[in-house]
C-alpha cells in the first residue's frame, strides 16, 4: 500500500484499525456472524487455524496475514468511510506535503528539483480522481501522477503564473491528507 492510500485511509477513520491478530480475528468473526467455518473458508485457511489466531496461538503465514489485514481494513467503519468519501468528493481536501518537486519548464527557468513543504486546499474533483484510482487499482505512480497534475495546477500555475510548467512529484518525505 502507497502513501497515498494511507494518507486516504487515515482521514477515513474515526477510530484506529485492530493491530493485534486476536482482536483482528474477533472484528472478521463478528462480520462472518460468528461462523469460524465461514471466516475460515474465507481467509482460505483451516476452520482450526482460525480458532488458534482467536486465541492468539501461532501466527499466519505472510499471504495469510495480508489476506487478513486487508479483509479487517475494508470492512472497518464502512459508514464512516462512505461519508468521508463523499464529503471530500464535494468539498476537497487539503493535502500536506513535504517531498522533491522536479519541474519541466522553459528555458532560463529554476527547474531543480528540491524539498518543498506544501498545505494547499485541493477542490473535489482532485478528490474524485484518488478515489476512482484508488478503486481501479492504480499504483503509487499514478495516485502520484494525480497529485502532481493537482499541485501544478492549483499550486504552482494558480493566477496564471508559469502556465506551461509540468510538475513531477519525486521522492515523498511525509504527507498527510485533511479531509
């Protein structure tokens, strides 16, 4: 998982995501209506297994446990998360970024790419686009390819200044997303 994507997931929540195995076991049990069969055939693991994890006997595997974590994080607060994803679609977001911005840009011009902390209020439609990536499949490249067509535009092209400047989004130190 991306930056991006965490950044997204962390706006969404109201309350933080199980960490330990045992309470991310008791979370999907709740969600299977307490049927260790049916969670079991799920996860694609032993109905046993899943009684063991319960306990916190043993740990899984390494595609056991990313089918788990993935699993316990598309079924946390989902009601939250639709109304996040809504509002940020309407209103925006505002984006905190500290990373290596490379320009293309005209002759004579500063182009060398160096670290830039940036908060900026990003409209909707920036918003609607992570999410249709994110839904899609898009890799970290393209989510970033987002971001860096948003910045040029709201950013560094805002009032008409530097129209023809092409931004790249290189090297992301730390961002945050404010929904």
């Amino acid at each position: 998982m991306g930056e991006i994507d965490e950044g997204l997931e962390r706006a969404e929540r109201t309350r933080p995501i199980p960490q330990s195995l045992p309470a991310r076991m008791r979370f999907l049990l709740k969600d299977a209506k307490g049927s260790t069969r049916q969670l079991a055939t799920d996860l694609g693991v032993s109905q046993r297994t899943v009684q063991r994890w319960l306990k916190g006997q043993g740990t899984p595997k390494p595609a056991a446990a990313k089918k788990v974590e993935q699993r316990v994080r598309t079924k946390w607060q989902p009601r939250v998360r639709q109304r996040v994803r809504r509002d940020a679609e309407k209103n925006g977001f505002t984006l905190h970024i500290q990373a290596a911005f490379g320009f293309s840009a005209a002759a004579g011009s500063t182009d060398d790419p160096r670290q830039r902390p940036i908060t900026h209020k990003m409209p909707g439609s920036v918003a609607q686009a992570l999410y249709a990536a994110r839904d899609a499949g898009a890799g970290q490249a393209e989510q970033e390819r987002i971001l860096a067509d948003a910045l040029g535009e709201y950013y560094f092209r805002q009032g008409g200044r530097a129209r023809r400047l092409d931004v790249e989004l290189n090297d992301i130190a730390w961002m945050d997303i404010e929904l």
